[in-house]
C-alpha cells in the first residue's frame, strides 16, 4: 500500500514529451495544443488567453500593483502571465499546472533557459527553479518531482543570455584527444538534432571519422558501411568531468535508411551540445547552484514503465496484499480466540481446585 502510495503521487506530476518528426525538437502537449522545449529561451511564450486582470486596476477592490501582480494577473496587459494550464501525466491524468508565460502569435515554446531579472518570477516547470528532463530517442518526461542519481556533475556560467555556458575542453575517442576545445565557447541545445562545430573542428571530426568509412555528402556525415562498430566519443568538462557519447545516441537514421553522423558546421563561432549530447539522459538543473546534474537513463521507456507498474501493483501486489491482511487478521482473531478459551478453561480449574481445597479445609 505505501509503495503504491508513493509510487502514485510521484507519478502524478511526471509528463510525457515526444519528437516531432520534421524538427526533431521535443514538445510538451497541453490541452490547448503543445510547446517545444527550449533551454535557450528565458520565457515561455504561449497563445493560450486566460483570465487577464489590468495591473494598476481594482477589480476586486484592492489595488493591483504591476511590481506584485499574482496568478491571473497580466504585466503590461499581453506581457507577462501566470495562468493554470492543464497537462497530462504518464498516468493519463489531468492535471494543473501552473505556468509563468508570455502570449504570442508565434511558436509555442517552454522556455527553460536561465532565470534572469527577479526571483519573484522563478522559473517554469513548473514555477520551479529545479526541474528534470529526460530526453529518449524519440520520447521522454519533464517533472519537477523526480528522483535523479546524480551520475554526473557540470556547472554551467552566468552569462548575458539564457543560455546555458558550459566548459567543455576536450573530445576524445578510445583515449585519444580528436578536438581540444579548450577556451571556446559551449552552450547546451534542446532543438538542434546535431553537435555543431566550427569549421575546423567540424573538419577534425570528418578527418578522424573518416578510417570508419564515413564520408560527408550533401552536407551530411553518411555511414557507407552500417557493419562498421562506431566507438563510444568522450566529452570532458572542466574540473575533469566525464560524459560519453554511445553510437545510438550520435547516429541517426534518415530517409531510405541512410545513417549520418550526428555533428554538423556551427554558423557561429562556438560549440552547441545538441539533442545527441543529451540522448538517454535524466537531466536535472538546480538553477539555485547553478549545475547540470546527468544521469544514464532510459528516456523511451520510462513513460511506459511507470503506468505498468502502477497497474502491476493495482492488479497484483495491492490485492495479494489486501488477501494476505485478511487472512493474517483472521488467524490473528482465531489465536486470539483460542487463547481466551484457553486463558477461561485455566480460570475455571484453577477456581474449581480452589472451591475443592476450601471445602476440604472446612
């Protein structure tokens, strides 16, 4: 009871998110439509018009100051809101959430980047500075409840965007350094489907790959021998932290069954970690320490796995347990009976000896 107990309440407030085939990028649906996840963008931008409450204005009486405006109320009418917003969980339930956003006529998006400007507005999701992600193949979850192992730990710069800065300063293939990176400029990207590189070291990673019949065509690193076993390529950070790259998560299989290489030219001058670096991760950011937490998980499955074994545990264990209860309550009640027949007999010959030995006396 209390593991099912638990196991639904953490379950409650996980969502799941999937790939849009043509971007590539992940969304959240929500009950008016869906919003990509962006870790380069402060704000959530939305169309969704809920209640809006003028600042400056005294609808109920008191007076609303833009400086302390609460949920329901709009900054600058058409600027910043709060507003409920209904999602569902793993479980298939609704649920409110809310949602700090800004209304748009443009792409939906979940703005996750760095919080900026007051900490009276923290950060979505959902109004919450620390929030986990989990990016699958092709599904994953959001929460801002979730238990992460914390494998691994970078931290990542103020800067002035909202981007995440992180210190990568080397890649490395079966301990041999390919690309040292070393004082360059890296960000972390939810939308990209590629790692992009400067020209140079776009040009690096094409010279070593190349020994595993990889060749670029059409601006794209094509596999022309899918026998060929990729190796693992590790990213090491500042302050010697580790993360590895499988061959699943940074090959991806296009149109006709055609494999490339997921690293692709920057148009800038800097690095971009794109959705291959993230691949089957459980990612946690604590905005308050200002840290990536990375743990190896499997992202695909865990939407999936969660209801299971919340059926598992309705269907079996829950009710194997409420029989087990039963029964040890009735063989409780049983030995509680006997044993007071027992305790009563012991009463009675212990009276009927005592009632003969005084008649014996008399």
């Amino acid at each position: 009871m209390i593991i099912f107990l638990i196991t639904t309440a953490l379950a409650l407030h996980i969502y799941p998110i999937s790939q849009d085939p043509k971007t590539y990028a992940f969304q959240l649906a929500y009950q008016q439509g869906s919003l990509t996840i962006d870790l380069n963008s402060q704000m959530t931008q939305m169309k969704l018009k809920g209640q809006q409450i003028k600042c400056d204005d005294s609808p109920f009486g008191d007076h609303i100051k833009c400086s302390s405006c609460t949920p329901n109320c709009v900054i600058e009418e058409g600027n910043l809101m709060h507003a409920d917003i209904i999602l569902s969980n793993v479980l298939e339930d609704e649920q409110l959430e809310q949602m700090l956003y800004i209304s748009t006529d443009k792409e939906e998006i979940l703005g996750l980047g760095q919080q900026r400007g007051t900490p009276q507005f923290p950060q979505n999701p959902f109004i919450s500075n620390i929030f986990h992600l989990c990016f699958g193949y092709t599904k994953g979850f959001i929460s801002k409840e979730f238990k992460n192992s914390y494998q691994n730990q970078i931290n990542y710069k103020l800067n002035s965007s909202s981007k995440y800065q992180v210190d990568l300063k080397l890649i490395k293939v079966e301990n041999k350094t390919i690309l040292n990176l070393t004082g360059k400029v890296t960000y972390i990207d939810s939308r990209d489907p590629y790692i992009l590189l400067p020209e140079k070291h776009y040009r690096k990673i094409i010279t070593f790959f190349s020994q595993y019949q990889i060749v670029e065509q059409s601006h794209n690193l094509i596999l022309k021998n899918e026998s060929v076993e990729l190796p693992d390529i590790e990213f090491l950070f500042d302050e010697n932290q580790k993360l590895i790259l499988q061959p699943d998560s940074y090959v991806l299989t296009i149109q006709n069954q055609t494999q490339i290489l997921r690293f692709n030219r920057s148009k800038l001058n800097r690095i971009e970690l794109g959705l291959p670096f993230l691949a089957q991760r459980l990612i946690t950011i604590d905005q308050n320490t200002q840290t990536f937490y990375f743990s190896d998980f499997n992202c695909d499955d865990q939407f999936q796995h969660i209801p299971q074994e919340i059926d598992y545990i309705k269907q079996i264990i829950l009710p194997t347990s409420l029989i087990c209860l039963v029964l040890y309550c009735i063989f409780t009640q049983k030995a509680k009976i006997k044993n007071q027949l027992t305790a009563n007999q012991n009463y009675e010959m212990t009276k009927l000896n005592q009632e003969v030995e005084d008649e014996e006396e008399i």
